[in-house]
C-alpha cells in the first residue's frame, strides 16, 4: 500500500470517529448500557457475600437428603 493510500486511510478513519463524536443520537442507549452496567456491578458485589450462605445451605440440603441405594 502506498503512502498517498495510507494517509488518506486515516483521513477517512478520523473523519469517521469525528462524525461519530457529534452524534448524539445512540446516547440515550449509552447511557442505559452505563446504569445497566453499574447494577451488574452492585448486585455482583452484593452477590459475593451471599456465597457462602447459599454454599450452607445446598450443603444443608445435601446431608438432609438420603441416598438412594439399589
């Protein structure tokens, strides 16, 4: 690829990226994906503590139960 090529290649790319920051009309969807992403975090962070007790309790469960034998 020639020089004149590779320049113009990225003319066009920041051209493309400078169009793209004026656009305003996907933000709303921007800023969803923010929030969404922000309550993953939370219940993941809320979740961690939460580990251990669900661990007890299925193991709970799993000595409560009796084995099946054939």
């Amino acid at each position: 690829m020639s020089f004149a090529k590779v320049v113009q290649k990225i003319k066009s790319e920041i051209d493309f990226y400078k169009s793209l920051a004026k656009d305003t009309e996907g933000a709303s969807g921007i800023e969803y994906a923010i929030v969404a992403a922000m309550v993953a975090v939370v219940i993941a962070g809320l979740s961690g503590g939460m580990g251990a007790s669900i661990t007890t309790l299925f193991g709970t469960i799993k000595d409560a139960l009796k084995p099946i034998t054939p």
